[in-house]
C-alpha cells in the first residue's frame, strides 16, 4: 500500500467510527511517523456546534499520568527523591494516617513511590464513586486532599503493598501531592516549568486548574460521560488531579512523546527502566512506572501491536510504536470509549502495517 492510499484508510476510518456511533461528538487523531513520512492530523464531528478541528485542546483523562510518572522521573534524575523511597517521607501525616490499613494491619508506611508509579500500592480507587457525585451535581466540589480523606473513609484498600496490581487513581493523586511537597509548587506549575514551557507547549494546560501561555483560537473539545457534557464540571478537576487533567492539541501531545522518546526530558536509562520495570496489567498488557506495553502474544496479540504509551477512559491513547517509529495519538472523549480508543488505534496500525517505506 502506498502512502496516499494509507492516509485516505485512515481518513475514512475515523468518519466510519463517527458515523455509526450516534453517542459520539467529536473524534480527533493523528498518526506521525518520518520512517514513511506521514503526518496526519485530523478530527471529525464537533464541539458546541462548532466543528471539530485538529487544532482544539483536547482533555486527554488519564493520559496525562505519563506526564505525571515523567516529572516524576525528572526529580528522582534530580536527586530530589528515589523511587524506592517510602511516600511517607513526602506526605503530610493528615494523608499518610490511615492510609492503607488492610485486614487490620497498617501498611501505609510500607508504601514506596515505585508502588504508586506502577499500580501495586494496593490502594483503593477513589475516582469511580466519587464520579457519581460530580455527575448528579455540576457544583460539585472536591479537592485532592479531601478525596484521599473519602477513600480512607469509605473504601477499602486490595491487597498489601506490592502484592498485587489495581489501577487506581488514587496513585497517580498522591504523586501529584508528593511532587507538590518537593517543588513547593502547585502541580499545575510543575507541569508548566518541567515541560510545558521547555517544551513550548504554548496551547497546553491543566484542567480547571491553569490557562494556556497563549489561548487557543479553537474551543476546548467537549467530553462526556454517559450522555453528560463534562467540560463546565469545574469539581470534576479535583477528581482527575495529577491522575489525568493535562488538556492538549494532538500536536503538542506528540511534542511531548517525541521529547520522551528521544530522551530529552529523561535518559535512555531512565525512560528504560519505566518500561521495562514493569506490574502485570492483564493478558499481553504491562504497567511499568506510568507507561503500558503491549506484548506479542499468539493468537491474542499481534506482534505488530507492540507499541508503549498510555490510554484514558475517554477512548484516550497516546503511543508509539518502535517498529513502525510512529506516533498514533487520539481520543474519542467519550466515557463509553474507554477500551474502544485503543482497539481503534490497532485497526489504525493495521493500516499502518501493509504500507511500503516510498
């Protein structure tokens, strides 16, 4: 297949997805690769009735854990803390007390940054229950700090500290909380100055949280969960924290995979060790520190599915794939895509797998 024919596939691929799901708004993606010269940046539906285009911010929900566990890796590569550091070295006692107590036995001073990054802390998941509140009331309020108190009063931790994996957010909240201890910055900075700035990631921001250097002549893309139109849900925010509030045009996303990838934000060793130290997500999927691998598995999965990156319960991804040396970025912004965006992204390198090097 040559490169023409690969970018119409593509092209028709996402009207396709639009057309025959009526929930669907907006799609946006866009697949980079300089291998094969492709640089493709599209979108389709619309936003407020105005039509989609590649340019919009885009909410990207848990994706921006990968820009969380990155500073993260950013100030262990500063000497500001190790990954196998106890997180009780960086939280104040009102998080730390309590925290984890399963089967009656305390762990919460057992639980290491490393734990958190991959998932096996064990702790419970705010995130879902609380979503409830935020979608019956668009005042609803809530701070990180408090939606760690709720968890300890409400849920119940998995198993203890490295035994297991749960994805959670809980995680990715108290990093942010750690990362806010050590800069002594609100979080929303810390992304600005690690990476946004550096980056000249002009149109990117925090949800609820930040504004943009430079405003975006295009409007935020509307996201939604089971029907409701979420972007106005200011208490939102305060549920997605530094669990996923990064919000983004597709272009400067992949001005921050490529930063990732060719080792200008981390050393090769260090972007080594967060894919290869990796917490067992499920069946040919692994969690290293904030990164999924898909692995090659007869039968179940494809060896030209191998790629790295992150996904996000809005049909969110963001990943690249080594072979191909491409960059495939989207979202659907739609809560019913939570698995769906990742199965759209391999139909997207099936494509990508019968075109020829021009």
């Amino acid at each position: 297949m040559n490169k023409t024919k690969a970018i119409s596939k593509v092209e028709a691929l996402l009207v396709k997805q639009l057309k025959k799901d009526p929930r669907l708004k907006n799609i946006y993606l866009l697949v980079h690769s300089e291998k094969y010269g492709l640089d493709i940046n599209i979108a389709a539906g619309s936003t407020n009735n105005t039509p989609a285009s590649p340019q919009q911010p885009n909410y990207m929900a848990s994706v921006g854990k990968l820009f969380t566990s990155t500073i993260v890796c950013m100030l262990a590569e500063e000497g500001k803390l190790s990954w196998d550091d106890k997180i009780s070295r960086y939280l104040d006692d009102d998080v730390m007390n309590g925290l984890h107590v399963y089967n009656g036995i305390d762990y919460s001073n057992d639980i290491t940054i490393r734990q958190l990054l991959q998932h096996t802390s064990g702790l419970n998941d705010y995130f879902w229950p609380l979503l409830e509140h935020a979608l019956n009331d668009p005042e609803y309020r809530i701070t990180p700090q408090q939606a760690i108190s709720w968890a300890k009063q409400h849920l119940q931790p998995e198993f203890p500290p490295g035994g297991g994996f749960k994805y959670t957010d809980t995680n990715y909240l108290l990093l942010g909380l750690i990362v806010e201890n050590i800069t002594e910055k609100p979080f929303h900075d810390v992304l600005r100055t690690y990476l946004y700035e550096p980056l000249n990631m002009n149109h990117s921001f925090m949800l609820h949280y930040s504004r943009p250097k430079f405003q975006s002549e295009q409007p935020v893309a509307d996201f939604y969960i089971k029907g409701t139109r979420m972007i106005d849900h200011v208490g939102y925010a305060g549920l997605d924290y530094s669990g996923g509030g990064v919000v983004a045009p597709t272009a400067e996303l992949l001005t921050f995979m490529k930063a990732l990838v060719n080792h200008q934000l981390v050393k090769k060793e260090t972007l080594d060790r967060m894919k290869n130290d990796p917490a067992k997500y499920g069946p040919g999927i692994d969690y290293g520190l904030g990164t999924m691998q898909f692995k090659s598995i007869p039968l179940l999965m494809p060896k030209k599915w191998k790629v790295w990156g992150v996904a996000g319960a809005t049909g969110a991804y963001m990943f690249y794939h080594p072979e191909y040396e491409t960059y495939i970025i989207g979202n659907f912004n739609d809560f019913a895509y939570e698995r769906k965006g990742v199965m759209f992204m391999f139909r997207v390198i099936n494509i990508l797998s019968k075109l020829k090097n021009d």
